[in-house]
C-alpha cells in the first residue's frame, strides 16, 4: 500500500499540555472519576470526541473574516444555503446552533406520546431528545452489527425484515419515522451502504412514512461506499452523498463532524407543514431563520468545510489514519470493532476486561486507564450511555466500547503513535483493572455528569470466576 500522508501542511501550531501521574489522579478525583469534566488543560491527547475539535483550513478562516452579521438574510446565510441545498437536494434548510438543536426540533414539531423511531442505533443525543417527547427511540441494526470482532462491510445497515416486520404489523401506525445514522457512531462507526438505503426507501414508501438521515459522517459514509459497494468505485464522494441525501425526505446534520467547523448544524427536508412548524420553534429556541443560533462566520466555516470535506485526498487521508490506529491496536491484541469505522477506532471494552461485571463499567474503568497512563481522553460508548431506561431501570448494553475518536486534521502520526504507547500500557495492566460505581447522576444523559466511586478489591464476575 502506498504512504498516504497529510494532505495539508501545518500553518498554525498549539502547544500540548503534559501532566505528571500525580497531577492526573488529583485532576481524575477532582472530576468523579468522570473525564468530561476534566479541565481540557489536564489533557494531553484529547479523542473524547471527533465533534467540533477538529482544525479549520486556511480557507474557512478567510470564509470567516467574510462573514455578514446582519440579522435576518445575510449574505453569509446565502452561501450556505447555496451549498447545503447543492449537496442535499433538499427544499427547506434550516440551520442550527448544532446537531442536538435540529434533532430537539424535529422531533418536537413531528412526535407525539407513543409514537415510535427506528433507526439503525440512534446515538445518545438523538435517542434522549426522542425519549423526552414520550416517544420510544428503537434500534434495528443487522444483526452483524452487534457483533464487534465480526467482519462486515457495511455493519451499519438497517436490518430490512425487521424493519418491515415493525411497519406492516400492530406497531407500524405507532411509526412515525424511519431513520438511519451515516455512519452509524453508537455501533462503531460503521458505514450503510446504498443498497440498504435503497432498500430503506422502498419500504417507507410501501408504508408510507418518512425517511430522515442522521448525516454527521455522511462524506465519511460516501467514502465506503465508494470503496466497498460495487459499481461506486469511479463515482465522486459528493455524487455518492447526493444519492444518499436523494432517497431520504430529510435529514439532521452536525456541521461539527462533516462539515469540519467548530459548531453549527442544521434540519434539512422537503415537507412544506413540517418545515414551518420546525421554524416556528427554531425562532423561539434559536434565532431567526436565517442565522438559526449561528453567527454569520460561523455559517461561512461551514459552507467552506461542506466543500473540503468530500475532496478525496481528504478522505483518503481520513480513513487511513483510522485504520493506521486500528492495525496497531490489533497487533497489541486489543479487541476493536472491526473493520475500524470512519472517525474513531472503538475498542471492545467487555473481551479486554472480561472480570469486569458489565453493571460495574468496563468502558469507564478502560477510559480512566487511558487517562491515568497518558493523560489521553477517550469516551465510554456502554452501558452508562445506554444501560439506563426510561422507567429507571438498567440493563447492560449490547456492546460495552470505548471509542477513541479523532480529531479531523488535528493530530499527526506521531500523536497517534503515543496513544499506541499508552494503549500497550493499558492493555498489560488490564488484568488488574477495576470496575467503578455510580455516585451520583441525572436521570437523562448520565455519562455527562455523572460522579464516579472506584471499586475495591475483586469484581463480582471475578470472584464467579
């Protein structure tokens, strides 16, 4: 295989923060046990998540320094609507001061108590902002899908005859959309492939329901097809995203992954009554409908980063250095989800700790290693994110993982490379890893906010065993 390199070179540099072991176990106490409240300044290599941390080109900061604030139909909302409606097709484009902002909207403005939302797995954000409304957020990925060290090329597919099975049986009135997340974050990053989006299509058609898109990663998810599906090789990452946008009637999109800006997002479809109801609440919520909770700069970055981001040297570059990660994990003997995903490599937290009870987080007593070792921030992806229900009780999640997401444009080989360090360290002092319990935590999103106690002495499935 051929070196694939950067394909960019560096204008602007920010130092790194470097702590002592001492220094890291204070500041990990000070947070709960608990890394997304540790201060950013006691991090040295931050892969909590891929969204809004990434680099900016040169020419999104010149796109910047154009930006028009004026309030309502800037110049700057133009653009930006010019390249949302090009790459999406769709009529309506409603912007966003981020992603959970157009999913709080849509969902509020079309469900009502009861109602049902499938997707492939919706992720934390957008099954909260569903269950909120009283409605159930269900997932039905393939089966494939739940099966981490299984190989599959497009693991994020919808699973078409449970799909149908849920339509056309005594819940399908309940349905009041279908959709799917490209690529899919909650199972490991895992593409969708067009055939399954086709597939997707013809049965919300069959019963009538609309079909929206969860398109952070939609370049990311373009990029596979183009590489996995046949007859996609010779076609562009933007032709493959425009059919993807094509069989859906809308979607919800956080510009901080795909769009490669610092923030913003938007609520794209082609329903006149819907589109109304949703700017009615973005006007009581965000802003008016032409800067949507943004700045005029900040919709210039993101028209700028809808462009770059479906360049092929970039993605090229992007899934390469994910799999660069994924391969020396492997080669340590840390179970990943494979094949690695398009923004983060997703370790398999339950098979590297197997004496760790899934009720005692595997997946946070791995993120704390990560820290304590390298001072190196990474996210559980288990069953405090998703073990807890509605009712408040809780059961373990399908899959216990830790994702190390990837900044875009942010770190180099050589970063990547300590992070290697570090996971060999983890990975030789897993065997005596405890699990924690939770102190204290709210009743919607834990994992935010929630204070952690560590473990003593041996775990309950270790004393099974």
């Amino acid at each position: 295989m051929p070196v694939i390199i950067e394909p960019f070179r560096i204008k602007t540099v920010e130092p790194l923060n470097f702590t002592t072991r001492a220094e890291r176990e204070t500041a990990l106490k000070t947070a709960g046990y608990n890394v997304f409240s540790l201060r950013a300044r006691h991090v040295t290599i931050d892969l909590l998540t891929d969204s809004g941390t990434g680099a900016m080109s040169a020419a999104q900061w010149g796109a910047i320094m154009q930006g028009d604030e004026s309030y309502a139909g800037s110049k700057s909302f133009e653009r930006f609507d010019s390249v949302v409606r090009d790459l999406t097709g769709f009529k309506h484009i409603i912007p966003t001061h981020q992603g959970r902002a157009a999913e709080r909207i849509l969902f509020h403005s079309a469900l009502q108590l009861g109602d049902v939302v499938v997707n492939n797995i919706h992720f934390d954000t957008t099954r909260a902002n569903v269950e909120v409304e009283g409605a159930e957020a269900r997932d039905l990925v393939i089966p494939e899908g739940r099966l981490t060290a299984f190989v599959h090329p497009f693991k994020g597919n919808m699973h078409l005859e449970a799909l149908e099975a849920v339509l056309k049986g005594e819940e399908g009135p309940r349905v009041a959309m279908v959709m799917v997340t490209v690529t899919n974050n909650s199972g490991g990053g895992q593409p969708v492939s067009l055939e399954n989006l086709r597939a997707v299509r013809a049965l919300c058609d069959r019963y009538g329901k609309p079909f929206f898109l969860d398109a952070c990663r939609f370049a990311e998810n373009a990029w596979f097809i183009k590489q996995r599906e046949p007859g996609h090789h010779a076609r562009s990452p933007k032709e493959i995203a425009q059919e993807m946008f094509s069989l859906a009637d809308g979607c919800i999109m956080s510009a901080k992954k795909d769009g490669l800006a610092n923030i913003g997002g938007f609520l794209a479809m082609n329903d006149d009554a819907l589109a109304q109801k949703c700017r009615n609440l973005l006007i009581l919520t965000e802003g008016f409908p032409t800067y949507g909770g943004l700045a005029g700069y900040d919709l210039e970055a993101i028209a700028q980063g809808l462009v770059e981001v479906v360049d092929e040297n970039y993605l090229r570059y992007r899934i390469r250095s994910i799999e660069y990660l994924a391969e020396r994990f492997l080669s340590l003997g840390i179970p990943i989800v494979q094949p690695p995903g398009g923004h983060a490599v997703y370790i398999d937290a339950a098979a590297l700790l197997p004496h760790i009870d899934p009720l005692q987080y595997p997946g946070i007593a791995v993120v704390n290693a990560f820290y304590l070792e390298g001072g190196i921030r990474t996210c559980e992806i288990g069953t405090v994110m998703f073990g807890l229900h509605p009712d408040g009780t809780e059961t373990p999640a399908g899959m216990e993982l830790v994702r190390l997401a990837i900044p875009r444009r942010l770190y180099t080989q050589s970063h990547i490379d300590y992070v290697v360090e570090i996971a060999a360290t983890v990975k030789e002092i897993s065997w005596a890893l405890k699990g924690y319990r939770i102190a204290e935590a709210p009743a919607v999103l834990r994992h935010f906010t929630a204070r952690f106690e560590p473990l003593r002495g041996r775990t309950a499935a270790a004393q099974v065993q």
